[in-house]
C-alpha cells in the first residue's frame, strides 16, 4: 500500500517562513524536520557535535543556515529552500531572512512561494518586520497565510497573551486585505503545537502546524484567463522556424490566429512544437512550448501574443505599487530599465503619489522625489516604447515587472488601475460599429433625476447578497428611481442557460451579467448585481466593461464569515457542497478572493439586513451622488 | 501538468532566457546524471540541438569509463565539446594522488582553476551548471543567474534579488554569471525525469556484482561507491524514496573540515 503513488503525493507546495528576526523561524524549520523524522541521518549529531565543538548551546536553527558567517552569527543571511514531505504532499520549505538588511533574500525567498507562514514571538509581539513581511506578501501575490505565534513557552503558554498578538495582527492584516487562514500558538524550541498539539496549551483547539500546512491549497494555473504568450526568442536551428516562449496565462492552439503587440500584427498557429513530447494541438499556461506560423510576418523577442478577443492593454504610462531594494534611492526623471514578462524598456518614474512606511502603513505626507530602500511606493512609470501589460488584479503574470538600475535588478512592482482602451479601438469585427442613438445619457438622467450605475455585491453563498439586493431595489423604487437586480439564479433560466458551473463558465456567465448590466445602466437604470463572483480577475473585467461603456460601478463586498454563511445556508448548498454533491463550491472547494480595494465592505454578521442597505443608500446617495441633477444637459 | 512537468518547463525558460541573454555561452558537463539531465533538457529547449559548446573540465582522475561515456554521446548527439585542464599543476605532479597536495586544494586546483583557464581561453560570459539546491547547504543558497566577479568569486552576502522569473543578465566586463536551470530539481526529480525520458545514464550509477553504485561521480581517488543493489532506474528510484543519507556522502573532499565545501565554492568551484 505504501508504494502506490498518486497524484497528490507527488504535488509539491512551497512554503516560505518569514518574520522579524530573531523570532525563531529557522529554529521553527529545524524543529518542523526534526518533529516528522526529515532529519538527514547523522544531520542532528553532527549538529550536536558542531556545537559542542564551538562551546555554544545546540541550536535546531543551523539546519538551515548553511553558511559559516550564518553559523557564527546565528543569523540567516540568505534565503534557502530544503525539502520535506507529509504523507498528503511534498513541501519546499524557504527559510527568508528576517533582517531589514536583508529585505531583498527575503523577496526573493517569497515570490517563488506558494503559501506562507509568518512568525512572531509571543514575548516581543508584533515588530517592524512582522508589519513589513505581511505587507510584502500582500504585493507578492502570496494569499494563503498562517501566522505561528512562537516561543509561547516564555509567555507560561498563556492564552491573552496569543489572542493579543491575534488581536493586534489580524487588524494590521486587515487594513491591507489580507484574511489569515489561521493563527497557531506555538513554542518551536519544544515542538509544542508543531506536529502534534501540545498539553501545555490544552485551551487551543486549532490545527496543529502540519494539519494548517496540509490546508493550503495550490494555486492552479492560470489556463482559464485570456492567452499571455510572451516571445522569449525566434529560432532558426533548421529549415523551421521557431517562435518560442512561455505561455503565461490562457491556452492556444493549432489554427487560432495569434496577435503580436505591440505591433498588431497578426499570422495563424501553424504548429506547436516540442522535442521528445506527445504532441498535442494545444497547450496551456505554464508551458515552455515553441509554435511556427502560417504566414511568415516579423516577430521578435518582447512581443506578446494573445488572441483577438482580449488583448493586452497597450501603453507608455502606467501607474503601479513599487518595493525599492536598490542601493541608491529611486529618483524622478532618472533613467532605468523595466523588465515586464521579456519586454525591457527604458523607463522612468513621473510621479511619485504615495509612499508608504510598509511596517505601519503610514503615509509620508510631504512631496517625495525619491523612494528609499525598503520602500513601498504609489507611482507612476512612463515608458520610451509602449509595453503590453494586464492588470495585476486580471493576470497577475503580465502585470508585474522589476525595475534594473545600473545592471542590478533593484526594485520590483505590480501594475494597478490600468484602462484597456485598446479594447474599444479594436471591435470583434471591422464590420461592426456601435450605434449611437440621439437621447443622451445626461436626457436619461434628468428624466429620471439619476445617473445608472451598476451596485456590484460580491460576496459567499449565504452572505446576505440578495436579500440587500432586493430591499435595495425597494428602496430606490420607493424613492422614485429606476432600479433592477440582475440575480445570477435569475439569469441562468435564460440568457445563461446554456453555462454549466466549470471555471470557464463560470468566468463567461460573469461577463454576460456585466455586459446585460451594462446595457441596462445605459438604459438609465441602477443596475444591483448579486453574484458570488468570487475571482478578482472576473470582478476587474466587469469594471472593465463598465468604464469602457462609461458606466459608474460600485463594487460591494457583502463580508460575511464562512461559518455563518453555512449555518444559514438559505438554499441548502454548502450541506450539499460538504457531502461531495456539488464540487467547487466557493468557500468549500473553491477560494473566495476577497476584493482588494471594494469601493464598500457590509459585515452582515454584525448588523441587520436593514443596516447593510442603509449603509449602502448613504454611500450611494451621498458619497457616490448618483441621484445628483446638479449635471449639464 | 505533474511535477515533472513543472519543473521541466521553468528549466527550459531558463535555458532560452541564458541562450537569449549570453553571446558566449557555455554549458558545463560531467558526464553525471545532473548535467546529462541539463544537456537533455537543452536539446529540449532548442528543439533537439544544441547550440552552445559542452565544457568538461578534465581531471585526468575521473573514473576511466566516464571519457568513453563523454566521447560516444559527444558523436551520437553531434555536441561541440571543449575540454579544459590544469596542465601546470598535472605536468608539476601537484595533486592529492601524488601526495602533494590536500583533498580541497587539489579540487580547488583541478577543477576551480582548470575551469577557470578554459572560462578565460573562450572568454565565456555565461556558463550553465547542473548543481542543484537540495545538494548542499550552500547550493541552497544559489540563484538561477549568479553573479561570479573577476576572481570568480562568489559573494555569497550579497546576491542579486530574483523574483518572478526576471534574472540578472546585465553584467560588468570580465565578470561571468553561473545559470543554474536545476536549481530547484531534488536528486529524485533527476532519476524520475531520466525514467521519464528512457534517457541515457552512464552505467556507473548502477550496482555492480559486489553490490556497489556510485551515487555521486567525481574523481576516482576521492570518490566512493555506496552499498546498494539498484541495477535499474526504477529501481534506484525506490532505494531514493526510503533513504535517509545525502548524497554527496561519497564525496571524501567536503569532509576535511565544516566549511571546505563553502570554501571551494565561494571562490569559484561548481
């Protein structure tokens, strides 16, 4: 039985460890492998005999400090990865530096990790690093987090003590979105809680350290967002030739017509190639593959080859959240060189708008011309050549780049806000243009005293989504507006009735809801959608398609825990979703990715359904002012 | 996609990154299972060529079949082969064999330096090695494109950023930079994907009559056999999957003190 293998043993996960140094995350690693007998054999008494040798107590720590100068120090320098494995999955363990000096080990540590855990001692707190790690992990695009808190044998295992550093954390993760999976009270120097729970914490009745880790999910590829094919080179080896490249989102296949941007320029897959592979007319996100043309056109390494249907947003200008680890500061009007997918352009900064203390999260108030090492920053980037490149929030692989400064890569970043107005300048056909009829939008909204809008509630099956969608739509009626719910039930009994519940489909039936949702606030209406919706990269082409249709969109995160949700479970699904019946049941065997930056958070734990929709009408008509007349017509 | 797969494809991005990045690039070549593994995995990268010259950095202590080995598959596969060694130091009789010299220093002189004359004969700028992370302490430590100055000296506290698949390719004049495609493979990926592939592995890895494979090949002299009966890849594979000890345990020179392997690597050994 033992020998049989199966897929998910040979899945891997890469865990990175991180923290403030000194709160034990080496020592946690040392103690993780020797906890599930990982140990190389004569690992621990050569460790013991090195110490014994040096004088100095045994530390479980130089097990992943392979470096004299990280021995000597007790310190570790750089970031190093070591392998081990439960009976679930294989793991990559990545030990991140903690010291500030070190930020960029520690960066480069966490951007290959899939997952994390971050550590913080119960006897120091919460500390600068702590704030800065879980900030860092936020830009990386690291979603999955456990927070260990360590050393509790030093706080007498005491519980106020852990739920304070909970307390305290949790708050700091909130204000930059990120949503813990859990926190765990650990000592790493005993193995209190790490693979099995300890009694010296009979209160904590959470996941041990390896049953959190067997939790994390990983991140499936990105095959179902729209075709990213960057051109890494052209060859000419043989009579063939070659243009090769690593598909970076969607899929294509033999006879899809590829477009090359910048330039535009169009040819037909011919076909795929690979040496010593089956050979497959398609391939997909992840794939190093290489394709020749039906039509000989010029292509060269930069270009990035999607399909006609959505294509890159192209531009010279961009705004995007930058981390500096340069040895000089990142100047205005200085000259660098971005690196985005195998574009690489000269670039320099425009404006600097924010930056950000990344370990309290306070702003420097005063104009920055420069960003210092270990900075976080709000800027803008204008290019010498336009770059093609996503939203960081659409396809995460196309919208994040590094900045080199003199030779060294110095700064990395994601992209943020970004238009596709090449959408609108490049209809599904030349054929079709879009008619514009003679009543305008300011006529529909004096007659009707308001503009249309679209009010986007995101949120878990069970939130309270369309119970706000309906006394909302009461609401505004009573008060003499035009108002509609479009309910995602409601439209696969027509419009969507041909959509199943695959990611493909569930991405498609999405962006019908936005574009009908379109129609109808163009048509005057306000528009309140209630959709799970629950990828970001879904809910940003749905604010996609309403700025390119100039429609004001409210995006709405009806914050409800899980918990709650499946005690309510109006419709019985999370039951049904837990008994195997329904699969990829968001919340259960789907994720949920919270909204990154809603334009409004309801917390319907905490407050009535009446609440919630007073909340929203004083946003709506105060903030938002959709019912303003004060306009031109 | 598997696991193999996964790797498979990030090691071909990097070979095509190195290939795109480097105008004298080289590939360093064992004969061992890692860098045939590499050597497989560029033919896979450019569509079944090769197109940079293979180093090997000849001892004149390396097991004598391993020579054959190299030879037959530098025909059968139509490889460019450049050979380098330290002549001074074999024509003075400075080595450990002759009792001349220390295990580390006779690497250090053998291997580090001869590598070294042949980097500099060919003024190559880039150079691909097979070392892997789950080797050794310090070779967890590496990056896919790590930086070497002028001395070839690897400044191990101060290594590049590397994120996202962006490496560092610019580099000052004189100074080369190391590319590591395996760098994130185990030593079990590497005998998986050879089963995989049905590629070719030279038989010393396979247990002979006494019951003896070599694990790890080097030179002769500093270089041991482990007790076992795998006689085939699946069945090395099994032995990998229940054992506890590492793999350069038959490695007699990164014994002679804590740091020798760190020592030989900072300043310039594979």
């Amino acid at each position: 039985m033992e020998t049989s293998l199966t897929a998910s043993q040979d899945e891997q996960l890469k865990i990175v460890i991180v923290g403030h140094v000194d709160h034990g995350k080496s020592t946690f690693v040392g103690r993780l492998f020797y906890d599930t007998g990982s140990l190389p054999e004569g690992k621990y008494e050569q460790l013991v005999a090195i110490a014994q040798r040096r004088g100095v107590p045994f530390e479980f720590a130089n097990l992943m400090d392979g470096l004299q100068a990280e021995r000597d120090q007790n310190i570790t320098i750089d970031t190093a990865q070591i392998w081990f494995r439960t009976p679930k999955r294989q793991y990559v363990i990545i030990d991140a530096p903690g010291h500030k000096e070190f930020l960029k080990n520690m960066i480069t540590g966490a951007a290959h990790a899939d997952a994390s855990l971050l550590l913080i001692d119960a006897n120091e707190g919460v500390q600068e690093q702590s704030r800065r790690h879980g900030y860092l992990l936020h830009l990386l695009g690291i979603q999955q987090v456990v927070v260990l808190v360590n050393k509790m044998d030093l706080k007498n295992h005491d519980e106020s003590v852990f739920r304070s550093i909970e307390t305290e954390y949790r708050a700091f993760l909130k204000q930059i979105h990120v949503e813990p999976k859990t926190f765990i009270p650990i000592s790493a120097k005993n193995g209190d809680n790490i693979a099995s729970h300890s009694s010296n914490m009979p209160w904590h009745k959470g996941a041990t350290v390896l049953q959190a880790l067997d939790e994390f999910k990983v991140p499936p590829l990105p095959t179902h967002l729209s075709l990213r094919f960057p051109i890494q080179d052209v060859y000419r080896f043989d009579h063939r030739r070659i243009l090769a490249g690593r598909i970076e989102s969607g899929s294509l296949k033999v006879g899809d017509r590829l477009y090359f941007w910048p330039s535009g320029k169009s040819s037909v897959v011919n076909t795929i190639e690979r040496w010593n592979a089956p050979s497959s007319l398609v391939a997909g996100a992840g794939e190093s593959i290489g394709v020749t043309l039906a039509e000989q056109i010029f292509v060269e390494r930069g270009q990035v080859a999607c399909l006609e249907s959505s294509p890159p947003c192209m531009t010279r200008e961009f705004s995007a959240n930058v981390f500096w680890m340069g040895r000089t500061p990142l100047q205005i009007g200085k000259k660098y060189k971005i690196k985005l997918t195998t574009q690489e352009i000269e670039c320099e900064v425009k404006s600097i708008e924010k930056v950000i203390d990344a370990s309290t999260l306070s702003e420097t108030k005063e104009k920055r011309e420069h960003v210092a090492r270990n900075d976080v920053a709000e800027l803008t980037l204008r290019a010498r050549l336009p770059l093609a490149l996503d939203d960081h929030m659409r396809i995460a692989e196309t919208g994040r780049f590094v900045i080199v400064d003199d030779r060294e890569v110095s700064g990395g970043g994601i992209t943020t806000h970004i238009l596709y107005e090449t959408r609108v300048a490049q209809p599904v056909s030349e054929n079709i243009t879009w008619l514009q009829t003679e009543v305008s939008v300011s006529e529909r909204a004096s007659r009707n005293s308001h503009y249309g809008a679209v009010i986007w509630l995101t949120g878990l099956s069970g939130s309270g989504k369309s119970t706000i969608a309906t006394s909302l739509e009461r609401e505004l009626f009573n008060r003499g507006m035009q108002a509609y719910v479009l309910d995602g039930d409601n439209l696969r009994y027509g419009l969507n009735a041909n959509l199943g519940f695959s990611p493909e489909d569930r991405s498609e039936n999405i962006r019908r809801a936005a574009e009908v949702a379109k129609l109808f606030a163009d048509a005057g209406f306000i528009v309140i959608t209630s959709l799970i919706s629950p990828f970001r990269s879904d809910r940003a082409r749905a604010r996609e398609i309403m700025t390119e249709g100039q429609v004001r969109f409210y995006e709405i995160h009806i914050d409800c825990p899980l918990e709650t949700c499946e005690k309510r479970d109006p419709k019985k699904l999370y039951a049904k979703a837990r008994a195997g019946e329904i699969k990829g049941f968001t919340g259960i065997s789907s994720p949920y990715e919270v909204p990154e930056k809603p334009d409004l958070v309801l917390h319907t734990a905490q407050e009535t359904a009446s609440e919630s929709v007073a909340g929203i009408l004083d946003y709506l008509l105060q903030t938002a002012r959709i019912s303003d007349t004060d306009y031109e017509i | 996609m598997n696991h193999l797969d996964i790797l498979e494809n990030q090691s071909i991005f990097i070979l095509r990154e190195a290939f795109n990045k480097f105008e004298n690039l080289a590939m360093l070549w064992s004969i061992g299972k890692d860098s045939t593994v590499l050597l497989w995995l560029a033919r896979k990268a450019f569509f079944g060529h090769v197109p940079f010259p293979l180093v090997h950095v000849d001892t004149t202590y390396k097991i004598a079949s391993m020579i054959e080995y190299r030879d037959q598959l530098v025909k059968e596969w139509n490889l460019q082969l450049v050979v380098g060694k330290n002549e001074r130091v074999l024509r003075e009789g400075q080595t450990f064999p002759q009792g001349k010299a220390t295990r580390v220093e006779c690497c250090g002189m053998l291997k580090k330096d001869g590598l070294k004359e042949v980097l500099e004969k060919h003024k190559f700028t880039g150079v691909i090695v097979g070392v892997r992370r789950d080797e050794d302490p310090t070779r967890a430590k590496e990056r896919y494109f790590s930086p070497r100055d002028k001395n070839m000296e690897w400044n191990v506290t101060d290594q590049p950023p590397e994120l996202w698949d962006q490496f560092k390719t610019d580099f000052e004049p004189g100074t080369h930079i190391r590319i590591h495609p395996l760098l994130h493979w185990t030593e079990l990926n590497v005998w998986e994907y050879i089963e995989r592939e049905k590629m070719p592995v030279i038989p010393l890895y396979f247990a002979n009559e006494k019951g003896e494979r070599y694990r790890s090949l080097g030179c002769a002299p500093c270089t041991f056999p482990i007790k076992s009966h795998a006689r085939t890849v699946p069945e090395i594979i099994a032995e990998l999957r229940q054992t506890n000890t590492s793999e350069r345990s038959g490695r007699a020179q990164d014994k002679e003190s804590e740091d020798a392997f760190e020592k030989l690597r900072r300043d310039g050994y594979m």
